[in-house]
C-alpha cells in the first residue's frame, strides 16, 4: 500500500507544482531558493522541491510567458534571477485556481459516495 500512496503522492505533487508557483508568484518578485523555502513553509514541507525541479518549471512558465524573470545585481555577492507575474500568469492563475477548486470538489464527492 505505501507504495502505490507514494506514486499517488508524486503524481498529485508534480501536477500542482506549476499552479504553486503562479500562486506564490502572484505577490511581489521572488528568487528560486525563496520560493523553494516559502513553498516548503506554506505546505508544512509537503513540498520540498530540489532545484532540478523549481527551475524546470519555471523555465516552462516563462516559455508560456506566465512569469518573467530578471537578472538583479546586488550590492554583495551574485546576480539573482527575480521572476514576476505577468498579466497572463494572472489570468492563468485565476483559471487555474477555478479548475483546482473544481476538482477538489469533484473529488471529494466521489470520495464521499464511495463509502
């Protein structure tokens, strides 16, 4: 059983990574080791995303043009890639937030009627 919980798991996480990230996105410009931080913060380290993760996704968000990223200098120390909202990610995010609810709730319906 834990096995097939521990796929279920995997498959439900790589599914949500990319709403995750719009979401967190939706406030003020972030840097990968911060999102990776704030999203393992905010899920009670249900995700612990490894860079050849974060940086993948973000990279397919930007293709998508969702997120925009940006090479900041800063007074010490390396340049830091900063990625933003665009008014598409927006849009994305509010429709993705709609089809999650969705499907939470279709889900949990079936859940429910299945007893």
């Amino acid at each position: 059983m834990a096995e097939l919980s521990a796929e279920w798991t995997a498959e439900l996480k790589k599914g949500s990574i990319q709403l995750c990230l719009l979401a967190l996105l939706a406030g003020p410009p972030k840097y990968g080791f911060q999102m990776i931080k704030e999203l393992r913060e905010l899920s009670h380290e249900f995700f612990d995303l490894k860079e050849g993760t974060l940086y993948p996704a973000l990279r397919r968000l930007e293709e998508r043009e969702f997120v925009k990223g940006e090479w900041i200098e800063r007074e010490a120390g390396v340049p830091r890639k900063y990625y933003t909202l665009t008014a598409r990610g927006r849009r994305a995010l509010e429709e993705a937030r709609a089809v999650w609810s969705e499907m939470a709730h279709s889900v949990d319906r079936v859940l429910r009627g299945s007893r």
